[in-house]
C-alpha cells in the first residue's frame, strides 16, 4: 500500500508519501539501509530527490511510524 498527500498551505507545497512495509526499516544518516546485494551502487534516487528539494529551498524528512515509510517534503511557493 502507498498513501500520497499533496497540498498547499500557507505559501507551503505539502507532499507526504508513507508507504507500508511488514520488515522493519534501518535509517542510517537519514536515508534507509538498503537490503540489496549491491548496497555500493543503491540509494541514490532518494538522494537525488533530497537535492532537487533543497535547490527550490525546501526540506525533506524520511522516518518510519508502526510500519509505514514516512517521506514529507516542503517546498515554498514564493520566491
């Protein structure tokens, strides 16, 4: 299952993306462990999300809450 929530408020772009998981999820740094063979050339898509929100001046934070992956973005709407 995934839940997406995009809205506005207060000048603010709100994007929430959770998305259900039954393992339990290590975050290292602030970005999950991966849990693929190939852990050297893995993760850089939510990496690359992180920069593309912080060059419009937004914040992104990742955490886990009763089995869910929880990623929330904000990005202002003014210059």
């Amino acid at each position: 299952m995934i839940k997406l929530k995009i809205f506005s408020q207060n000048s603010f772009l709100m994007i929430c993306l959770e998305n259900y998981c039954e393992e339990e999820i290590n975050l290292q740094q602030g970005f999950p462990d991966t849990t693929k063979e190939d852990k050297k050339n893995h993760g850089y898509g939510l990496k690359s999300i992180r920069y593309t929100i912080e060059k419009y001046r937004g914040t992104m934070t990742l955490h886990t809450e009763n089995n869910w992956f929880v990623m929330r973005i904000l990005i202002p709407l003014t210059a």
